[in-house]
C-alpha cells in the first residue's frame, strides 16, 4: 500500500528555528533552519521511503477562525525576523527537489492537511502527518499515524488512548473542553484534561454530555453549564476542515532536479550536502531516491 508523508512546513521550521543554531550563507544570508529542513527530508527519504511527500504552508493573512472568534490566536508573536526570508529559500529548495507544495489563503496548514488525508486515504494509500500539533491527532485512523520526526516515533489511536484516554473521533469535543492557550481557544473555565476524559468516556460527545447535564453533579456541573457557549465556540475552532479545494498533483513529486539542487547548496554554503545530488567531489550520490 503506498505511503503518502504529508509535513507540517511551518510545524518544522519552528521547531528548527529554536533548536540550530544560526548559520549563514556565504553571503551573510540566514539559512540554519533551510539546513535544517533539508537534513530532514533525506532523513525521511532515506530511512522512510515514502512513495510521495507532499509539505503543507500557512499563508499570510487571516482565515475563517478569524471570523468566527476574533481572539483566535491573538497571542500569537510575529515570526522572528531571521526566519521570515528562510521561507523563500525553502520553497526553492522544494522545487528543486520536486516535492509538492500545498496552501489556500483564509485555511491553516491543518486543514490543508486533513483534507490531503482524505484525498489520499480515499485512493488508498496509508498516510503519515509529519508534525507536533496535538490537533492533528482528529486525523487519525487505521491508515492514518502522526510521526514525531525528532523522536522518530509513530503516534497512533493507541498511544492517543495512553495519553489522553480518548478515541480519535473524541479529540474534537476532548479540545473543546479543555481549550488551548497556544491558539486562544476558550474551551469550559476550570474544566481540565481529567475531567474531560471523564466526560466523554461516561457521554461520548460534548451533545452527550449536555443531553445528561443533570446527572453531572455539583461544581462540574456548574461549571459546563457556564461554559457551554464556549464549548461550541471552540469546536468550530478546533475542528479541521477536510474539504478544501486543493490540488494533489501527485505526479510532480519525484525526480532531484541535481543541477538546481547543487547550485542552491553551494549558494547556502551546505558543503556536507553536496553529496546528495551527485557532487563530482563526493562519494556519495543520492540521485536514485527520487528515481521512479
């Protein structure tokens, strides 16, 4: 059964940004998380082999969260100023590499990548999300995993249940409740993971728990009542959209562009990754990884 990996770019490009150190070009350009990013890539290629990798981006500008909440996210920091002409520099690299890209204005990356899920479960093949979101853990299925790229690990419904005692179909109502400070969701004040897991082992879904409010008892009660607002408004949040109209152009994926793909290393200065696209100077060729 074919393999599609699907990343979370920014996810990872984050990640990246706090954990290298800085490097830069030989001409004094920032390029530490492109590096990075790289560095990844043939990790996955190489070790993984997956049939196709497809890398999800957010756009600039609001998205239909927004709308609905206008606080969605307003904690949210600007990107730091050395990551902000990184971005270029990757998307160049991806072509180079032939890996799709994937985005649409007024969606986040997470939709983009559940609706790339369904797209590609539905011809089916199996799926991996590349990425740390805990929101992406609603995706999960029997042909569907995350995969933590720094532990190098799988997270599937069963560790969801270790963690959180829950299905993946709960993982909606599960945020609802319990909300998220990263992106501002509200969720129910005072109601915890705990609880929460509680909750919808007892009821099933955040309906259920309201359909059997009075058997709730006492201070939970209270508290779900005067949250139940909230509740609903975090599920429109929390929720991924699987149904935005994005292209998987399938067949663009495969084949290094080496000639490109040199050149951009050796304008980063990535002398110790000149090998993966066939350098004269090196003993290593990675050009058959691509090769279909």
């Amino acid at each position: 059964m074919p393999t599609t990996y699907l990343l979370d770019t920014h996810g990872l490009l984050y990640q990246l940004f706090h954990a290298i150190p800085p490097m830069s070009s030989p001409k004094g350009e920032p390029v530490g998380v492109v590096f990075g990013l790289v560095k990844d890539l043939f990790y996955l290629i190489e070790r993984h082999k997956p049939d196709y990798i497809f890398c999800a981006f957010d756009l600039p500008g609001k998205t239909f969260r927004s709308e609905i909440y206008t606080e969605y996210k307003a904690n949210r920091s600007e990107m730091p100023g050395d990551l902000i002409p990184q971005i270029c520099f990757v998307h160049e690299i991806l072509d180079a590499m032939n890996i799709p890209q994937l985005s649409l204005s007024g969606y986040e990356a997470d939709d983009v990548i559940a609706t790339a899920v369904r797209l590609t479960t539905e011809q089916g093949n199996k799926c991996v999300i590349v990425t740390n979101d805990k929101d992406c853990r609603q995706l999960i299925d029997d042909r569907t995993s995350i995969f933590n790229i720094r532990k190098g690990t799988f997270y599937t419904a069963e560790n969801l249940f270790a963690d959180w005692g829950i299905r993946p179909d709960q993982v909606v109502d599960f945020q609802s409740l319990v909300g998220d400070s990263t992106d501002n969701i509200p969720g129910v004040a005072k109601v915890g993971k705990k609880t929460a897991t509680e909750l919808l082992q007892q009821f099933g879904t955040l309906e259920g728990i309201f359909d059997n409010i009075e058997k709730i008892a006492g201070k939970k009660q209270e508290y779900l009542l005067t949250g139940k607002e909230t509740a609903f408004l975090s599920r429109q949040l929390v929720a991924l959209k699987k149904d935005v109209p994005i292209l998987m152009e399938w067949e663009k994926y495969g084949g290094l562009n080496h000639e490109k793909l040199r050149s951009l290393f050796e304008r980063f200065g990535f002398k110790s990754l000149l090998g993966k696209c066939g350098a004269k100077d090196s003993g290593k060729d990675c050009r058959s990884l691509f090769e279909k």
